[in-house]
C-alpha cells in the first residue's frame, strides 16, 4: 500500500491536441466532481487530468473517501482510500495490506476477475 500526505510535490499534465479534432470520452461525463478532488489527487501524487470514478462518499458524516482513479488516459482504475481528516491517500498496490483497509473503511471487497 502506498500512502502519500498531501505535502507530496505535484505534478501538473497538460494534455493537448490539434484543435477541431477533439473528443471527450464518454465516460468524463461520470467522472467524480466532489468537493474534495483536488485534494485527494494531490494526497496520492496524481495530475489534476487524473479521472476519478466510482466514489463512495454519499454520507457528509463518513471520513474517508473510496473510488477508483486513473492517473492518465492509457493507465487502468486503480482503488484508493481518502482519510479526510488525516488528508493521507493510499493507493492500490496489489498488496494485501490495502485489501484489508479497503475492505475495513469503505466496507467491500475488491472485484475478482
């Protein structure tokens, strides 16, 4: 499990691409907007193009934040935990250390393929 505090450098992706020839994926349009995504991309050291889906954060009371995120447009989903108040990020290595807390603080399992 890799964790990073939010006092980790950034790095800031500018992606671009001839004008007229873009087109949105249409999967951005359910990207996660949260209040808190700024700051759960920069405790887990991603770009802020970085794609963020699946949270689950629906109660305001809760204090971690759990979703998958995508740090750029040809790498896959990986799972990450958000502890608000600590305002640390963990994310998914393969180990198993990050099952259990991922299991533990947003309360299911990873898929199995």
């Amino acid at each position: 499990m890799r964790v990073v505090s939010v006092g980790a450098p950034t790095v800031k992706t500018v992606l671009s691409e001839p004008s007229g020839n873009h087109v949105a994926p249409s999967a951005a349009a359910s990207d996660w907007t949260g209040p808190e995504r700024d700051a759960v991309l920069r405790s887990l050291a991603l770009p802020a193009a970085a794609r963020i889906r699946d949270v689950l954060d629906a109660d305001p009371r809760r204090q971690e934040i759990c979703g998958e995120v995508q740090a750029g447009p040809n790498q896959p989903f990986r799972r990450f935990v958000y502890l608000k108040a600590a305002k640390l990020g963990a994310l998914a290595d393969g180990g198993s250390e990050f099952e259990r807390t991922y299991s533990q603080l947003c309360g299911q399992s990873a898929p199995t393929n």
